[in-house]
C-alpha cells in the first residue's frame, strides 16, 4: 500500500509531506555524512538530484534543515529531535513522465532510515489546476496592506 495518493496527471505539480512521529533515532542527525546519504538517497529513488544544502542548528535546536532542488521540483527535512518529529516535504511535477512511483519510493527509504513509529500523510495538493477551495479563502488574504 502506498502513502502516496494517486495524482490526476493534468496538474502541474504535486505536493505530498509527512510528519515521521516517534524518531528515537534522530541522534544521528550529527553526522556529517548526512547531505551525502540524503543525496545517494534521492538518485536511488530514481529522481534527479540538481543540488542540496545541508543545515544543522545549534545553540538551543539540535534539528537539521535539508532541501533538494531534484529535476522534478525539490525535497524538504526538517527535524525537531527534542519532539522526536521530522517532516518531509516532496514537491514534484509528471511534465515528461510519471514520477509517482519515484516518490512512494523515496518516502519509503526515509521511513527505513527514520523508523518512526507514526507516519502521518498529510493531504497532497495539486498546482495548477483550478482551486477547489476558492470561496473558502478568506476576505483581503493577499490584499496589500
């Protein structure tokens, strides 16, 4: 079963994220070999890595910050090991081909590393196609101010 929903391929892009509760793991968060292993990570998957940055904080927050640009659009980790929480967000397009199973796999080898007990998928969006949620937005959201 996959934790990717099936996405109309009329839209241009997708976007499918994650919260990975229950990461007791997250310890070796500190390794600088990570950028590397997330890179290797995103090409075994089969999508096309263009670039990545690597951020650890510090003083206070022992989370890491990653993000991707892939051929397909980008990936983003953050991490919060004080709550045992890492969110992962994928954004992708099908323009030339079908990359919903590049993403199911992806997910999959970040669950194996992580090993959380919770996996939440949150509700894909679709870009660029019509809004389903127009009259739901709220009076003057983008006004200027």
């Amino acid at each position: 079963m996959s934790n990717v929903p099936q996405m109309r391929h009329e839209a241009k892009s997708h976007d499918c994220a994650w919260d990975f509760r229950g990461c007791k793991n997250l310890n070796h968060l500190r390794s600088p070999h990570l950028k590397t292993y997330f890179d290797r990570l995103i090409a075994l998957a089969g999508l096309t890595l263009v670039g990545s940055l690597f951020h650890k904080f510090g003083e206070g927050g022992e989370g890491i910050s990653y993000v991707a640009v892939i051929g397909e659009s980008h990936v983003a980790i953050h991490s919060w090991p004080e709550d045992q929480l890492l969110q992962i967000t994928i954004d992708y397009c099908n323009h030339s081909q079908n990359n919903d199973e590049k993403v199911v796999r992806l997910q999959r080898y970040f669950r194996k590393f992580f090993k959380p007990k919770k996996t939440e998928t949150h509700k894909p969006r679709e870009r660029g196609v019509p809004c389903q949620t127009r009259n739901k937005t709220p009076k003057n959201f983008l006004r200027a101010a």
